[in-house]
C-alpha cells in the first residue's frame, strides 16, 4: 500500500494474517530478510510457521520479532484495524468504541490503543521557526464557588501548546505556567533565529522568553485580558484551535483522562494534527509501530 487508505481497501487488503505479514515484511525489511540479532543477510525460511531462520546465528524470529506485535495475542488484521481507527479519527477514538467495533475485551483495547499511542510520539522533532504562536490551556472538570477561577493547577492539569503558522504542533503535560517552565519548554521547541513568537498577555511570558534566550524584540502580544484575539497579523488563534480540537476529543470521544497517561493522548493528537495532509499516514504510522519500543502492561500500569 503506497496511497492513503480507507475502509474498503483496508479490508480489501488486509484480510488475512497472511497479506498482513507480507505488509509488515516489505515495510520492515524491504524484500530482504535481516537477522534482528546479528544483522545477517544469510537467512533460511521456516514456511510451516512463518518464521526464519538465521544461518549466522541460528536464531529464529518472524517479522513480528521485537516490535509490539510480538507479544500480542490479537490478530494482526485487528492491530491494522486499530491503527486505522486512530489514524482516521479526528478527535480521537475511546477504548470502549475500539472494544465494540473489533468484538474484543475493555482491557485489550485500552491497552492495544495506549501501545499505537506510544508509538506515535514523536522523538527529537526539529525546532519551530518562522512565526510561533505559544499558548497554556487547563483540562479537568468544572470547579465551582470559591477559588474557581485563575490559573490554579489544584483540580486541573496544565497543557502547553507551541504551534508554527503553516506548521507543526507541540503539545505537553507541564507541572505548571510559571516563567522557568515556560522557558524550558520554548528553549526545546523554538528555533533561536524564529522570526516572531506570539501570545496572550500572561504575565509569565516575557520572563520566560528571556530564559529561553530570545530577544523580547521578537514578542508579539495579543490582550486576551482585554477581549482582543486579533490586531493585525497578531494573534495566537491557531494554537487556541488546536486546543479547542484537543478538548473536544476529551469531551466527546476520551471523555476522560488522567493526569497520569495525559501525555499520551497528546502525543497522539499532535502526530495525528502534524500528518493530517499526509497520504502516507497509514503506513508511516506502521512503520512507527515496527520501531518503537515495547509498552509492556506492567510498565503502563505502574503506580
């Protein structure tokens, strides 16, 4: 498969274990069979059980072999299946929608889609530039009376968001808005030679930005305090519906999320929005599945 994908021609495609394997075989190994221990070229194959066998070292292994789908139960149809939900959905799919359409257990397909989510994380993405826009939201239930209001992190959980105009997405857990965090996150995701970045008028974020080594000459702020969300060319309005995008896949597709796996559902949403014009969406999300590491479910429900 080398063009974007659908429904009926995922089906179509792969039906069987059999067209499954040979897909995770090309995609892997491009038409030629190396050894995951040794890197050997010599390799025998073992047809009665889909596996090979390495004449440098003798280890048999399948194409399964490291990669997340080795230590799966599930059909390998049902893991194409899932990726494609994941891949597709806008705002996200829950747990419980991927149990009903793939006719399996809660358990397996909370833990089937954190496994795609972990791999969807993207490592050492390359600094934004040009001209960023960087803003804060909240995600937690409603707080009434007293104290409701502000920028209190005791009932929600803070996620920032660095967005380039015409570009990519960043989203992250952060402990809280003070300047020093702030900072550290603008240091690892902008370019030092961006053009201009953008925000509302938080007080933290002139102190931030010069933490983070960038010149206050380069700040553009836009008063949200004062009702204003556009003034020429100055405004954060692509991080903000990049937050609204994210929330309603906590409203109407997560409906929960903890605080604890909160960054694995932002690491998908961030793949997911930084390939959404990419054709190849499908099949670079495999290829992401072949390389990651395994998520195993001890590590993943750990205290």
């Amino acid at each position: 498969m080398t063009t974007s994908v659908n429904l009926c021609s995922l089906i179509e495609e792969f039906g069987s274990e059999a067209k499954c394997r040979a897909y995770l075989e090309a995609l892997r190994w491009a038409g030629e069979v190396r050894c995951p221990r040794c890197d050997s070229r010599k390799i025998s194959q073992i047809i009665k059980r889909n596996q090979y066998d390495c004449d440098e070292c003798r280890y048999q292994f399948s194409v399964t072999a490291g990669t997340v789908f080795n230590d799966s139960h599930l059909p390998l149809w049902k893991w194409f299946l899932a990726v494609y939900l994941l891949c597709e959905s806008r705002k996200g799919i829950s747990a419980n929608q991927v149990k009903r359409t793939l006719g399996i257990s809660y358990k397996t397909a909370w833990y089937l889609c954190q496994r795609i989510r972990s791999a969807m994380k993207e490592v050492n993405p390359a600094p934004l530039a040009g001209v960023v826009e960087v803003d804060e939201t909240y995600i937690g239930g409603k707080v009434y009376g007293k104290g409701s209001q502000g920028r209190s992190t005791k009932s929600k959980e803070v996620v920032i968001g660095i967005k380039q105009r015409k570009g990519e997405l960043r989203f992250f857990h952060a402990e809280d808005v003070k300047a020093g965090t702030l900072a550290k996150y603008i240091k690892e995701n902008i370019s030092d030679d961006v053009e201009v970045i953008m925000t509302d008028d938080f007080c933290s974020y002139p102190f931030a930005l010069d933490r983070a080594g960038h010149s206050r000459d380069k700040h553009k702020t836009i008063k949200h305090g004062s009702g204003v969300y556009v003034e020429g060319d100055i405004t954060a309005n692509g991080i903000e519906s990049a937050f609204s995008l994210l929330k309603r896949g906590i409203i109407g597709s997560w409906h929960k999320v903890s605080a604890k796996h909160l960054s694995a559902y932002l690491d998908e949403m961030t793949f997911r929005f930084n390939n959404r014009n990419n054709p190849y969406l499908f099949r670079d999300t495999m290829m992401k599945l072949i390389e990651a590491p395994v998520l195993e479910y001890k590590t993943l429900t750990a205290a």
